[in-house]
C-alpha cells in the first residue's frame, strides 16, 4: 500500500484536500448539511476535495496470490471446490467424462471468478439469473480454453499411441507432454480474464483478446502463469504419488479442482483491480475514495458545540506545511510564534526562509535566515549564504550582502560555504560596493 500523504495540520494520513490549505484528514475536515456531497476544510473554512485512487495502487496484485489460494478451502468456498471434485471424479474411470465433468468444475470457478471480480464472496446465483451468470459466463470460458481442450485431446492420443504400441513408459516422459503443460499454464490465466470480459463466445475464442490480456498486464500475466505451472505440477505430483483407487483419484481431482478454482480466483482479482482496464462495470468502477463520504456533517448554526481539535505544536505544523510544499500556510504559522528564533533549530528556519523567498517575501527570508544563521552548523553558514545572495540579486543591497559574504568567509573558514563566500567577494562588483548614503 502506498503512503499516503500527511495532513498538513496533524500529520495524520489525508484523504482530503484544500486548494489553500493543501492535504487534510478527517479530523480537519467535516461535510456540509445539504442534498449533495461537499466538504468544508476546517482550517480556512474553504471547499474541500475528497480524494480518489485507482485500486492498483492501493493493492498490488501479488498480495491477492495468498488470499486465492485460500479462497477454494474457507468459507463458501468449500462449496464451489465439492461441486468441482464430484464432478471430476468420475474421470478416473472414464476418460470421455472430463468433458461434462470439467464443464460443472468450470462452471464453479466461473462463478467465483466473477464475484471475486465484484469483491463478494462466492454465492451461487438464484435460479432466474442462471443463463445470465453461469451459462453464458461457461460458455465464454469454455470457448477461451479451447486451445487448452486440443492439447487435453493431443495429450490423449499421444498416451494411446503409447498404449497400441506397447510402450511401457509414462506420459511424463515425453518432452511433448511438458510442452503442453507449459503452453496450458501460460494460455488459461489469460483466457480466464478475458472470458470474464468477453461480450459472446465468439469474441471470447479469438486468440487476440487473450494475447491482449498477457500484453497490457505482462507482470499479472507472469505471476498468474507462474502459479499455474506451480499449482500443474503439484497436481501432477499428486497423481504420481498416490495409487490407482477411488481415494487416490479423489486427491487427484482435489488437487486439481484447487489449482482450477485459485486461478479463477486470481482472474477476478486482476479483473477487480484494472475493471477500467476492461471495461468491467461503471467507468470509474476500479477508482475508490480515500475517506469516508458519509463523514460527519458541520453544525454551522451551533459551531461552539463542535470539539475542536487539540493544539497541535507549532513546529509540527510547519515541517507538515514545508513538508507539502506550502509555503503561504509555513509562513502563516510562523507569524503565530512569538520567537522563532528561539523555539527553531537551524535547519528548520533555514526552510521557512527558502520558502518565503519562493513567495517574494524577501524581507521575511533575510530576517528568519539571519536568525538561522546565528549558530555554527553547516546549516547556519548555508542561511547566510543564502541571505547573502538574495540581498545581491534580489534587493540589490550589495554592499550589505558584501558584509555577510564576509561575515561567513571569517565564522566558517575552510568550509564550503566559506570558500563560496571568499570565491564571491572577489567578483568585481563587490570590490567596488560602497555603503550608500
């Protein structure tokens, strides 16, 4: 998750923001009494915009690999992997099987990948929405993997070739059969996702969507690829391992069915975080709110009722206003201290006076960066130095920015600021500065 950006006035995480003020949280920032949706800063009692991300950067997609492959064995998740294992087991004796059984295992991850794209949970739809959310929805699947059922079928062939010719190896023997395996695990992360977005069957078998998939998200493409071959081999390792009986084939299936639901899970991921990308839902579908719309509303009529909130330190404040760049509000802080010189280190009056001569307030910058530069830290010499070239270029006072270049050249000798301040004084122009009277 990103980091948000601070509140200029708490430094707690802004999800609000001022055109005067800058960044805001919740506590400085409540929402108008009216029809429709505004928010009123608190600080200058001014329009305050409630701030909006894409999903993507809130949540990267490779967090989602964990909570997917839990998805098929929590929750109503169980439900979609009992349906898919009934399904498949009856493969283990009758091959022709897979295709009405890997249809209903399909069916079941079809609909998991698309409450996943909604951000619900898996829940079967109600009898009336059936064509609407499962058979369309299969159909669009299963027209998408269709390279993947010629490679099932290959494989097949290949294995009673092997058994006609009274060949006593395995099919995992064969480079061919890896091939395959590899190909499959690249081509159905893919075509799950697009299968989700396809508008009919058959714009969801044209190998185009599919390879549009892979190239405008490479990076999920990859992961969810390396998952499938990750979550191939453990299926395949399964079906090594245990023996040829109704218990071993019911593993297989698990194994299996598992590996088909995670990745269903992963499409819908990838899907609810880029929907705009594919143009699932409503345009600004994949665009979330950093805080809460239905905040609470301003009592305008009784505004002495209303807590205010505490005091927050003046030092606080200005490093969170220097801190976005907001200079105005910097130097509407510090007109609130009585001292400055005497409650701010060097460094930090070093930054007010850099931000008042990036407003034009020079005479603010030269007083706040001669009071920086009264110690003897690096940062003091850099506020003279500073000082020093404003009152040259920017007030035209030459000879006193003489004096100050040659105030840094004798406090902080053999220095940088020093040896800037001495290369300085020898440019002709300060050889001839004379005090005006």
């Amino acid at each position: 998750m990103p980091t948000l950006a601070p509140c200029v006035a708490c430094g707690q995480p802004a999800a609000w923001r001022c055109a005067r003020c800058g960044d805001l949280c919740a506590a400085h920032v409540g929402r108008l009494p009216g029809r429709f949706v505004r928010f009123r800063c608190g600080e200058c009692r001014g329009d305050a915009q409630l701030l909006r991300v894409h999903r993507s950067e809130l949540e990267r997609f490779s967090s989602r690999i964990a909570s997917s492959l839990r998805a098929p064995v929590e929750g109503r998740g169980i439900l979609a992997l009992l349906v898919g294992v009934v399904a498949m087991l009856p493969i283990g004796r009758l091959w022709p099987w897979i295709l009405p059984g890997g249809a209903l295992a399909l069916a079941a991850g079809v609909v998991l990948a698309r409450r996943t794209a909604e951000g619900a949970e898996f829940d079967w739809p109600a009898p009336a929405r059936f064509l609407e959310e499962v058979a369309g929805p299969l159909g669009r699947a299963a027209a998408a993997l269709a390279p993947v059922w010629v490679l099932l079928l290959m494989m097949h062939g290949l294995r009673t070739y092997q058994i006609m010719h009274g060949s006593s190896g395995s099919l995992a023997a064969s480079p061919l059969f890896w091939l395959a395996t590899v190909l499959a695990c690249a081509w159905i992360p893919a075509a799950l996702v697009h299968s989700l977005t396809a508008s009919a069957i058959a714009d969801a078998a044209g190998p185009a969507g599919v390879v549009a998939v892979a190239r405008r998200h490479p990076r999920e493409w990859g992961t969810m690829a390396g998952v499938a071959l990750g979550l191939a081999l453990f299926a395949l390792g399964a079906a090594a391992l245990t023996p040829p009986t109704w218990a071993g084939i019911a593993a297989t299936c698990l194994a299996s069915v598992w590996g088909l639901l995670t990745l269903c899970c992963l499409a819908g991921a990838l899907v609810y975080l880029h929907a705009d990308d594919f143009g699932w839902g409503e345009a600004d579908e994949a665009m979330v709110d950093l805080g809460n719309p239905d905040a609470p509303a301003l009592a305008e009529e009784k505004p002495k009722t209303t807590p205010a909130p505490a005091k927050v330190p003046a030092r606080q404040r200005l490093v969170a206003a220097l801190d976005a760049k907001n200079a105005r509000l910097a130097l509407q802080i510090l007109g609130e201290v009585a001292s400055p010189g005497d409650e701010f280190d060097d460094a930090l009056l070093l930054r007010i006076g850099q931000a008042a001569a990036s407003l034009s307030e020079y005479s603010v910058a030269v007083n706040t960066l001669m009071l920086a530069g009264r110690g003897s830290s690096a940062d003091s010499a850099k506020a003279l130095v500073v000082a020093a070239r404003i009152l040259d270029e920017r007030l035209r006072d030459t000879f006193a920015a003489k004096r100050l270049f040659r105030q840094v050249q004798e406090r902080f000798p053999g220095t940088p600021a020093g040896d800037f301040a001495a290369k300085t004084l020898k440019e002709p122009r300060f050889l001839t500065a004379r005090k005006d009277r």
